[in-house]
C-alpha cells in the first residue's frame, strides 16, 4: 500500500514539474512576443521594416479649371528621406472621378524605412499638388498658377496609411497669389535683373542631440524638391560658418525655370529625417519666400525655439 502511495506521490509531483515547465515556458514566449523597442527612440539603426506607408491624396476638383486639353497636376510629396512625384491628366482618369463629390484620390506610396531611418507615429510630411498649364513655361500671367499643400503627421492608429486633401480651401494660394501681384507691380518699375536661380537655406537645429551622425535634409519649391543625405558631424567640423554645434544649416540652389515657374510668393518647404533626433524621426515646416535677390530660410524641426 505504501509503495503505491509513492508511486501516486512521485507522479503527481511530475506532473506538477511538467505544467511549471510549461508555464514557464510560455512566459516566457509570451514576453518575447510581446515585447516592444521604446517608443521613441532605437539605439541601433533598424532597416529591417518592410512595406509600405501609404498617404491617400484626396483632391477637390470643383476648385481647379483646366482650360488646356493638356493641362495636368504635379503631385509631389515628402516622408521619411523620400520624395514622390507624379502627374495627373484629368482628362485620362475621369472614370477614376467620385461623381458624388467630384474628387480624384492619388495614392502616394513611400517605404517604411531607409538606411537612416524609419516611419514612426506622429513623423511630419507634406503633399503639394500644383496646375502645370501648357503655357507658363515663362513668368507671363497676371496670377501665380494654381496650387496648394497639405501637411500631415503619421497617426497614432497606424503607420500603414494617413489622408490629405488638397484643394479644399485656397488659403495658401491666395496669400501666394496676393504677394506675388504685389512684387509684379513693384517689379515693372525696376530695373534691376530679375534673378535666375532661387536659393534655400534650410536650418536644423541640433542641440538637443549634439553627437547626431546621418540625416537627409530636403528642400522643396513649386514642385521640384532635392535631398541631400547629410553627415551632421562632418558638417559641424568642415568649416561653414553657417553651421555650428547647436544648428546646421544646409544650401540649396534651384533653377527658377522649371516646369512651374517660381515666383516670389511661392510656397517652400523644409524637412529633416533621421531616427536620432529625441522627437519625431521627420519634421517640416514651410515658408513663402518674398524676395527672389535673397535666401529663402526656414528651420526644418523645433521651429519656435529657431531664430
């Protein structure tokens, strides 16, 4: 009798052993799964983010006459160190047309991470649709030509998609619009040349992470954008009075003859990406520029601390 007690004893306890095994075991998968990288910040570079971001473009089209069987829209846009362009001919994509609301959605796709940096929640982008009409290749028209921007962050549900409108308000145009017949009128009488390139300067302040490395800076006017992948330190030691310890502030150069033409008034964005700064990976901020004979300058992050 005692003996079979001990057997009955010694396999319970086995299985006691077996399901704190298991248990065990589950926890720990269970932490391993469920376990997150800070929500800000990585102390490594992560590339290994696959897909896709998606910024859905919804644009109103009861506010854009198209006069020209060849007029069409420059779609550009900026996320995370990449830019997008694409064009729109209206007249092709009428079936693509919501008749409910006579609007076109474009949906501009960027990748979820580079060798810098990656998407993340609350991360800053713009979209900016602009009228390519087939005769303003030359500063000839009494108004600037049609155009509007949207500015958007990455919500907090998701990292897969966000929405932008354009062309619902034109708020931004008739301001542009407003200073450029300003400049026309004040222009006629002058006689001084009418510059052919536009210069940018685009700040980034730097303080808050002095030992930053890489980043990409990008500078955007009238629907043509560059950027430049920037070695922060590199930048610092080189010898550019204009960049120090506490701010960089990287030149841009355009040519004012491009598909849209620039004109004073116009609309210029700066961005800076990279996934050391404390905040947000991506930031932008926009500026109208007044004065094509000087450097159009913005801070591309903390700009209310930036002067």
């Amino acid at each position: 009798m005692k003996g079979e007690v001990d057997k009955i004893s010694v396999g319970v306890g086995l299985v006691f052993i077996l399901i704190l095994s298991i248990l065990l075991i589950f926890t720990i998968q269970t932490n391993f799964i469920t376990a997150q990288p800070t929500e800000n910040k990585k102390n490594e570079k992560n590339t290994a983010v696959e897909g896709f971001t998606t910024i859905q473009t919804k644009i109103n089209l009861n506010n854009i006459d198209i006069k020209n069987p060849h007029d069409r829209l420059k779609i550009v846009g900026y996320l995370n160190g990449e830019g997008q362009t694409t064009y729109v001919d209206l007249k092709e994509n009428k079936n693509k047309i919501n008749l409910k609301d006579n609007s076109l959605t474009i949906a501009l796709k960027f990748n979820k991470s580079n060798d810098i940096s990656q998407v993340m929640f609350d991360d800053e982008y713009y979209v900016c649709g602009y009228l390519i009409e087939e005769k303003l290749n030359a500063s000839s028209t009494s108004n600037l030509s049609l155009y509007d921007c949207d500015e958007g962050n990455i919500g907090l549900t998701s990292t897969e998609k966000d929405t932008v409108k354009l062309f619902y308000t034109l708020k931004k145009f008739s301001e542009s619009n407003i200073l450029y017949k300003t400049n026309s009128q004040s222009s006629a009488s002058s006689t001084k040349e009418t510059p052919k390139e536009v210069k940018l300067r685009i700040d980034v302040p730097i303080f808050d992470n002095k030992k930053i490395s890489d980043m990409y800076v990008v500078a955007m006017i009238k629907g043509e954008y560059q950027i430049k992948k920037i070695d922060a330190q590199h930048e610092v030691t080189k010898g550019d009075k204009k960049s120090n310890s506490e701010r960089l502030s990287i030149p841009f150069t355009f040519k004012r003859n491009t598909e849209v033409f620039i004109e004073p008034g116009d609309m210029f964005f700066g961005c800076v990406t990279s996934d050391e700064f404390p905040d947000q990976n991506s930031d932008c901020e926009k500026r109208i520029i007044t004065d094509l004979s000087k450097a159009g300058q913005v801070c591309a992050r903390l700009d209310s601390v930036c002067k």
